[in-house]
C-alpha cells in the first residue's frame, strides 16, 4: 500500500497487475478495493492497475472541514498521474469517481487511452437530493449502524475517527452547488468512452445517462438491467463482459493516443494496448 506525494497531499494507493496503466476512481464515501472488488483481479491480467483514495477517503488523509470541492479531485488526479509517471493512460470513474473523470477528460483530452464513467449525471437533480438525504450522518447512526461501522473501518485509520461525519455532508453540500458540464464541456473528450448506467440508479435517470453518451463524439450507452447504482458490485460479470468488449474493440485507438506521446514519458508509460490477445482480459 504505497504513497506518493501528489497537490499538498499524501495520497495512499494501491497498485496491481501489469500492463498499460489504468486508473480507477471510487465513488463518494468508499475507497477502490471496495468498490472494485469483483474488477480487480480481471483488470490485473490486462493492465497495471491504479486504484488511488481520494482526499478525506482511506489512507489519503484531508480534513473536510477545509471544504470540499469535486475540481480539487480532477487536480488530484492530474498530480497523481504525473508523480507516477503516467503520460497516458486508461481511465475508469464510479459515481464521484466518474465525475472526476469527465471533468479530468474534458480539460486533459490527450492524456486518456480510453475512458469508461459508472453511474453519474451531468445534471443537478436527482443526484443532490439522494445525496443529501443518504449522507446524513446523524441519520446513518440512528438508522443505519451497520454502514457507520463501514464508514469507520473504511476510513477511521487514514482520517481519524469520526471523520467521516463530517467527510459525507460536505460531499452532499458540493454536489448542491458544484458548477455543472455542458455540452461544450462534454464535446471536448475525445478518448473512446463507455457510458454504464443501471436501469434503476436512484441517482441517474437512464435519459441522463443517454444524454451523456450523446453529447461525447463516438461514445457507447451500455443500460444495466435490474440494477441500481452499484452496477459493478451488483452485476459484476455483465459489467466486466462490457468492459472486456470495449476495451477489444477499441484496441488499435488506445495504441495510437499512446502512441503519440511515448517520446519523452517516462519507463512506466507503455504503449502496448491492449495485452488481450497475449493472455490478459478475455
């Protein structure tokens, strides 16, 4: 469980696999070996595998009562790609995550080999309102203790204890207010994208999802059915079946956008997209 220094933080992470490098971003409250658990080891076989906490979650300790702001994590992202070393790489978001993702997409198009965002909306409602009521904290202890003790152990060790009490309504009050991407924003991305929305997410409305789909050049729906808002937890193998026939199909793009800018990166970068053919995702 390395760390490494990255915008004024100490960002815990860990790393797995072997291949073109690939980061997953976790969703609000949880940390990537949770929420990437079934995707974990069948990402490893293909890609070296970056699953980095975010500032407040895990190891990578921050204090939300500093205020919390999603464009910070788009800057954190940048800073631990380029402590490590990574010129260009494949990208994959959850929920707080993916927005950090389409943000990061949108403004550093030609760093992303390919780029797959889970469960998020580019619009206000309903994603502030399911927040605000499932990050309640004093609603989660007298209600819900089993998830308390899940945000303690997730986070208690890396933040300090209690921490999380005060990480969850400041996630919910950037969610109320943080500037929203427009078409204009969303046009920008010009990695192969996949789109995965589960047919019942309490906080994306399937059309929300298909509005993003459409608003970047060349990108792919995929609907999950029965499912809610944890699609890889709840539908893993459909989820990973997806993925593997993205990430095939879209092989020979994802060598060319590393391609370009091999010169220069560093011993870590790798153009090799995609090992499937020598034994990796199937």
């Amino acid at each position: 469980m390395p760390f490494v220094q990255a915008n004024g933080l100490e960002v815990g992470y860990d790393v797995q696999g072997a291949g073109p490098p690939v980061v997953l971003l976790h969703g609000a409250t949880s940390v990537g070996q949770e929420d990437y658990a079934a995707q974990i080891p069948y990402f490893s076989r293909a890609f070296l595998v970056h699953l980095p906490d975010a500032r407040g979650h895990g190891r990578t300790r921050w204090d939300a009562a500093d205020g919390f702001q999603y464009e910070a994590l788009v800057e954190d992202l940048e800073a631990f790609v380029d402590a490590l070393g990574i010129r260009t790489f494949h990208l994959v978001g959850y929920s707080m995550g993916a927005m950090t993702a389409l943000r990061f997409a949108s403004l550093h198009p030609d760093r992303l080999r390919t780029l797959v965002v889970v469960g998020i909306t580019t619009q206000r409602e309903p994603r502030a309102s399911v927040a605000r009521r499932l990050m309640d904290p004093a609603t989660i202890l007298a209600k819900d203790p089993d998830w308390a003790a899940q945000l303690s152990r997730r986070h208690d060790e890396g933040q300090g204890v209690g921490a999380w009490q005060r990480l969850l309504p400041a996630i919910a009050a950037d969610v109320a207010v943080q500037p929203l991407m427009g078409p204009r924003d969303l046009h920008r991305i010009s990695a192969p994208t996949m789109v995965v929305c589960g047919d019942r997410d309490p906080f994306v409305p399937v059309d929300h999802a298909w509005g993003i789909s459409r608003q970047i050049p060349g990108a792919r729906l995929f609907i999950v059915p029965d499912c809610g808002h944890e699609v890889m937890a709840r539908r893993p193998g459909l989820f990973n079946e997806a993925v593997g026939g993205f990430y095939r199909s879209t092989e020979a793009e994802a060598k060319r956008r590393a391609a370009g800018h091999a010169v220069g990166d560093h011993g870590a970068q790798g153009t090799e997209d995609h090992p499937l053919r020598h034994g990796g995702m199937p």
